[in-house]
C-alpha cells in the first residue's frame, strides 16, 4: 500500500546538536510538507515543496532547513539554532495544484532535545 | 485573512451520545473545509471534506458535516459516540488563489467519551 513513513518514530538529541527527520513517500505526489505539532497549538507549516528541487518557507522556517532532491523523499534538518524544537514532527503530501486534495500524513517524529 | 475557529478545546460525550464539534471559519473566497481525526502518537487522516455541491458531507466513521454559509460554518457531528471516536480532531480551510496551496488549521478539539 502506498504511504509516508516517518523515521525514526522517537528521537532524542542532545541541545547544540542539528537533526535530520526522514520523509518518504510512494504516493507519486509532487507536494511534500512538514509541519510542527505542539500541545493546544494545532498545525504550523514548517517547509512545503512543490516539485524537486524547490521549497518555500512556511509560517516557522526559522531554525530549519530542507532539501527536495528526489520526489519521493523530504527531510527535515532541525538545526541548533531552533530555540524550542521539542515537539511532535509531521509530514504529509498531496497532489500537485489540487486544491481540494486532502493531504496525506505520516505517523510522525517525536524529537525531544534535552 | 483567513482564520478557523473551533469552539471548546476539549468535549467530553457519553458512549451512545450525539457528538458535536463546532468549527467557525473566515474567508474572502469559497473555502475548502476539511475535518481530521488524530489517534494519540499518530498522523492525521482525513473524516471528510467540502469542496463544492451538496451541503452535506458524509465522512468515514459515521460522522457528518454541514456547511452552512450563511454562518460560516462546518460543524462535525455523529448521531452516536463510540469509545473508539476518542481522539483529536481538527478543522481546516484550504487557501485558493496562486500556485501555492496551504491549509489554516483550528487548534483541534480533544474528544473525550466515557463509559
């Protein structure tokens, strides 16, 4: 079945340290996105891609970074200079210029920086 | 700019109750308007959504959803709780216009249904 898998499912690192969270699909979708859960805060748009090569900056950019360079796959580098990246990370991607396409999710990455 | 709204953190249903998730948007444009459901420790995945046409939206699980616009409005409900239904569900609204497709969450609501 096709899908997002999310590694690792926990992950714990120490403050100062830059992470990388693993995205891949086997959806054939072209947009790929990354967003942050944090308790009573809802969803906040991390990163979005829309086509290889290329990505936006979402509503938290700040102290992460992302590369798109193949289509099935969208990692997320949570760097030392995120001053709170204790939180739940979520990937999900969608068809391309749907607008009504839901997206699809992973299970998501707990990182916690201690 | 457009905004979702959903009313009450937290609910709490006896099993067998009517479920009620309240869900308030503002848009200067037709909305797309999606529900969520969030299994602790786990993604989202889609109950149902409304893009256009009938006003009345059937979604997996038994739950439903009416967009009325005239209250801007997209309530998720389900005649019947069961305690499989606990869980955190959220209400979005797709952006339109451009190239760019982004979708405002609600903070979600935590469903709570008891014995």
């Amino acid at each position: 079945d096709g899908g997002i898998t999310q590694s690792p499912k926990y992950l714990f690192r120490k403050e100062g340290q830059n992470v990388t969270l693993s995205c891949e699909q086997n959806l054939n979708h072209d947009a790929m996105y990354w967003y942050r859960q944090d308790p009573g805060q809802g969803l906040r748009l991390i990163y979005y891609s829309q086509i290889v090569n290329d990505f936006q900056k979402g509503d938290i950019a700040e102290g992460y970074s992302v590369s798109r360079e193949k289509k099935e796959s969208f990692p997320l580098t949570v760097t030392s200079a995120q001053k709170n990246p204790t939180a739940f990370y979520l990937c999900a991607s969608t068809p391309l210029g749907s607008y009504n396409s839901p997206l699809h999710f992973g299970n998501g990455t707990r990182l916690t920086v201690t | 700019a457009q905004s979702v709204t959903q009313l009450g953190s937290h609910v709490s249903v006896s099993e067998g109750a009517l479920v009620l998730l309240r869900c308030n948007y503002s848009s200067s444009v037709p909305p797309y308007l999606f529900w969520y459901v969030q299994y602790p420790n786990q993604g989202l995945q889609l109950l149902l959504k409304y893009t256009t046409g009938a006003t009345l939206v059937k979604g997996i699980n038994g739950f439903e959803a009416e967009f009325k616009k005239s209250e801007t409005s997209f309530h998720l409900t389900k005649p019947s709780a069961h305690m499989s239904d606990a869980a955190e569900y959220f209400c979005a609204v797709s952006s339109t216009g451009g190239n760019n497709r982004k979708l405002i969450w609600g903070l979600g609501t935590s469903l709570a249904v008891n014995p």
